[in-house]
C-alpha cells in the first residue's frame, strides 16, 4: 500500500460529475480529502490522499487525466525555496501536521512534502516568502 498525494483541478465542465469517486472505485482506492475549493475562476480544486497499490493509483491518475481532469503531485504545488529560507522557525508554529520541523542538532529547517495538506497557513507567516503554493 502506499499514499500519493495530488492536487486535482476541475475544468467548470466538470465540476458536476462524479469523477473522483469512479476512479476510486474503477481503481479500488481509497482517499482521504486534504483539501476542496472553488477558485475565483470557478475551476474545482481537491487536493487528495490517494491510497492503494502503487500501480493502481498511477492508472486512476491517468484515467482522471483522459477524463479532463488536471492531475499534479503536491509537491509541485507546495513549494519551499531552500535559498530563501533563514531557518527562523515561524512556520513550525502553525503547520497543522509537523511538514515543516527544526532538527534539534542542527536548528535547520527541514519541509516533507509527504505530510503537508497544502493548507497554505505556512505561506503568509514566512518573513523571507520562502512557502509558496501554485495553484
Ligand atoms: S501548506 Fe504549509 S502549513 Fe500547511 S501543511 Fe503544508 S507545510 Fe504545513
Ligand atoms: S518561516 Fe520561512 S524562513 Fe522561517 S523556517 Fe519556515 S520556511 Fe524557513
């Protein structure tokens, strides 16, 4: 078993079927909801956990792409600029899910792209803008 995380968008044409829930049937998957909005330009966003045999998510991802369906791994999404970031430890505070922890040796600052929900609390509390999220 293993868990992707992706970012699903949802053309307006869309927005009104079923498609997730087929695939995780056709596919024999299970998911967890991270994420679900409308954005301003009325595009459906999901950010999903998608759990199964490896095999098996990769070809729902590939069915929901010939539905229409724009498919993205988080962390193409959610993003931290290594350069930018000065280690200063605000972002821990708020994460929700410890993707972003100071290593006790070190004070760095690491990010997991694997346990971010890509709730963007991260990215307005960041001095230096080093979190960003692109969709
Ligand atoms: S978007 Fe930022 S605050 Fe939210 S889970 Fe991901 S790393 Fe943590
Ligand atoms: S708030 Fe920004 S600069 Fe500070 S540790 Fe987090 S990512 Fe790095």
């Amino acid at each position: 078993m293993a868990e992707s995380r992706v970012v699903l968008h949802f053309p307006k044409s869309l927005l009104d079927q079923p498609v997730t829930s087929m695939a995780i049937e056709r596919f024999n998957l299970r998911f967890n909801i991270l994420r679900a909005d409308i954005t301003a330009d009325q595009e459906g966003l999901m950010v999903l956990g998608l759990v199964g045999e490896p095999e098996k998510i990769e070809g729902a991802i590939a069915w929901m792409r010939e539905q229409g369906v724009r498919v993205q791994p988080l962390e193409q999404d959610v993003v931290r600029d290594d350069e930018r970031c000065t280690d200063c430890g605000a972002c821990i505070v708020v994460c929700p899910t410890a993707a972003l922890a100071m290593d006790t040796d070190s004070r760095e600052v690491s990010f997991n792209a694997e346990e971010c929900v890509a709730c963007g609390i991260c990215v307005p509390v960041c001095p230096p803008r080093a979190m960003s999220i692109t969709f």
